[in-house]
C-alpha cells in the first residue's frame, strides 16, 4: 500500500485512505492522492517499465488501487507519442510530437480517468456509480461499469453527439437526457445523488480521476527519456489532464526520474468557453461560470470547473497560458492534422493547433523547442460537426 492520505488542494486538510471521498468537507475543494514516493520508488524502477504491461497499470505502483481483480483493464493509456514532421514543417517545428489519445478504449483519454474511479470505487465497495457528461466521460463510465458490473446513472446534454449517447445505452448504462448544459446534469446528479445512493464520479469531486490522468505525466517522461517537453498544450474542460499531470511531474520529480524542468503549459479553450482564458488574462485566481457556453467540442464546454483555481496557478507558474479556438479554427485544423498526418483528430485536439500557430508568432514557442500537442479524443465520435 503506497498510498499514504488524501489531501486537499486548497485548505490542506487530511483524509484517511481507503474509505470513500468526494470533496473536502472542510472547504469543498477538490482532494489530492498522496503517496509514499520512496517507497513507490524502490518497488517500481524505471529500468523495469519497458518490460511491463503496455497500459497505465504499467505505473501501478504509483496508483491507488491495491489488489489486481480491481485493476479494470480494456486497453487505456501508453498511447503513441508520434513525431509529426509533416505537421511540424508547416509550422516550422522541427520537433512537434502528437499525443494521440484517440486510440484509448472508448476513443477518449477519459479512458484513463474513468478506468481509474471505477477501479476504485469496485476496491471501496461502491454499487452505483453517477456522472455528468457532455461526452466522452459518459461512454468511459459506462465502459469500466460494464467491465467491473456496476450500475452507470449518466446525465447528458440532450445535443450531445449521438455517438456519446449511444455507446452509453450499448454498454448498458442508465442514459437521461437534459435540456441544458453539463452544470445542469451536474445539479440534477447532486440533487439525487443521495435518495438513490449513487457514487458521484463528477470531474474532481472523486479523486482518483485525476489519478489515471496523470499516466498521461509518467508515459510522456517514459517516451522522451525522462526528458520533459518544453511546451504542451492541452484542451482544457474540468482540467482533469492538466493537473494530472502537474501532479505526475511533481512525483517523478520527488522519486528522482527527471529533474526540475518543467514544460511550459498551455490551456486551450474554445471561444464560446473559455473561462480560464478569461481569467487567466485577467490575473484571477478563479474562474467564474462561463455565460452562454457553446461549442461543438463538447469536451469543452464546461462553463465552471471546480479546479479553476489549481489550473490557474498551474499555467502561471509553468509561465505557459491560455488561449481560445473558434469553432471553426477547429474544424479546418483537424482537416490539417488529418491531411498532413493521418490522425483524425477530436475538434478539442485539433485546436491545440491554432493555438500554436499564435503561440509560434508571439515567440512563446521556438523553432527548436520539444513540443507536444494532446489529441484527446477520436474525430469519429464528432460526425454531427464535421459533416
Ligand atoms: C473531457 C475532454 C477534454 C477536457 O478534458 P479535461 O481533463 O476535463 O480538461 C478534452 N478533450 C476531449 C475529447 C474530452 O473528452
Ligand atoms: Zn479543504
């Protein structure tokens, strides 16, 4: 058991492991998982990763779950790190790399996340698990639910992509449409949460979501030579990603696998949502609700993320940024990446690229940096958009 407590992001306060958590009770922030890292560190060495199992239960070590019935498995993580010369040239990049997060299980990177709640909450005994989702979270829930026979309660914007819906209904989840947005699913979720005994697996209100994302941290060290890149930019929602792999970092860091280096980290948002853009330029702390959210990177549009203020300090101190993508930038940009490199990619994904085209303007990223842009999700669960 290398676990040692859980911690809260905010107020610090500790949390006994092993027992069932949602947010802190203290200051309802979200809450960390803590490790004794010299201990992960002397049973988990990096030498003896290239001989492990190609997922993230590669790291297992370094994860909270304890015995291996639990460990779900339906292929998540170790996804390629494919260098994009094509992409890169027209940039003028000489080392521009993909993350190509489409090829997880359920065509997402909410594979990770949810791979690792459901694990979870099977170890802690839980019945009945509960989510919002605007997308892909929902077909990952109900995936890893399926897998371990737990009930899947998933509600969802009513214009959510038909793809996201009915995945769920194959995989057997109970599937309620609601006419609003992921806040409104979120409000519906807490509001029954409690009579009906559901587990709410919200982004960041459980937390080992966050645990399986940062695998995305370990694999990119892992896949570099335990050399960080010098910018990533990431397609921001609830953040889940981003502070994941902060937190991987950090970890890796402690246990003598890299040093202090970090990547310069870039939240990228879609101009109908973006709220930590806004208060990122505005020097805010938080990020308050996002009026009128719309985009069809639904992935995106999450008008209030309840880790805004850990983001916005993340960005900060990487002295990376936030920048928005039209709708439309995204479109014609996984045109591009799919033209040039043969990955369909998400419309979230495909706006890390104008983004970086702005970033290579500016002079934020240079000619000769090491960088990495995340495709979060597959291009053919977006068929609604892009026909
Ligand atoms: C959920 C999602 C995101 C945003 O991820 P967070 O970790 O919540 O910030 C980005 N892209 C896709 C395809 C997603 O499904
Ligand atoms: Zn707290």
């Amino acid at each position: 058991m290398n676990v040692t407590h859980l911690e809260c992001a905010k107020c610090g306060a500790g949390y006994e492991a092993n027992r069932i958590h949602n947010l802190c009770t203290a200051c309802g922030k979200p809450l960390l998982v803590r490790y004794d890292l010299k201990r992960v560190s002397e049973t988990l060495r990096r030498e003896d990763l290239p001989g492990r199992t190609p997922t993230l239960w590669r790291y297992r070590e370094a994860l909270p779950v304890e015995r291996p019935e639990n460990m779900l498995s339906l292929g998540e993580g170790w996804t390629p790190l494919t260098h994009t010369p094509s992409l890169g040239a027209a940039l003028g990049l000489s080392r521009l790399f993909i993350k190509d997060e489409s090829v997880n299980a359920t065509g997402s990177f909410k594979a990770r996340g949810l791979c690792m709640a459901v694990s979870m909450a099977k170890e802690l005994g839980v019945r009945k698990l509960a989510i919002p989702s605007a997308g892909n979270a929902a077909g990952a829930l109900a995936a890893y639910a399926a897998r371990a026979g737990l009930e899947a309660h998933i509600f969802m914007p009513r214009d959510t992509p038909a793809a996201n819906r009915i995945e769920c209904e194959m995989t057997g989840a109970y599937v309620t449409l609601i006419d609003g947005l992921i806040t409104d699913c979120g409000a519906e979720v807490a509001r029954r949460k409690q009579a009906e005994g559901w587990f709410d697996v919200s982004t960041l209100k459980e937390p080992y979501r966050i645990e399986g994302k940062k695998t995305m941290g370990y694999e990119l060290a892992e896949q570099l030579q335990w050399q960080l890149p010098d910018a990533i930019l990431y397609p921001t929602g609830g953040g889940t990603g981003l502070i994941g792999m902060w937190k991987a970092f950090d970890e890796m860091q402690a246990m003598g696998w890299t040093g202090s280096a970090r990547p310069k980290m870039f939240s990228i948002q879609a101009a109908g949502c973006a709220p930590i853009v806004r208060a990122f330029e505005n020097g805010w702390d938080e990020a308050p609700e996002f009026e009128n959210a719309h985009t069809v990177a639904s992935g995106l549009r999450v008008p209030r993320a309840i880790g805004d203020f850990i983001m916005l300090d993340i960005l900060r101190r990487s002295r990376g940024g936030a920048l928005a993508v039209s709708d439309a930038e995204m479109i014609a940009a996984a045109r591009e990446i799919g033209a040039r490199e043969g990955i369909f990619a998400a419309p979230e994904g495909a706006a890390c690229l104008p983004a970086l085209r702005r970033l290579i303007g500016e002079g934020a990223v240079k000619p000769d940096d090491r960088v990495v842009i995340f495709n979060t999700g597959a291009g053919a669960k977006y068929l609604e958009a892009y026909s």
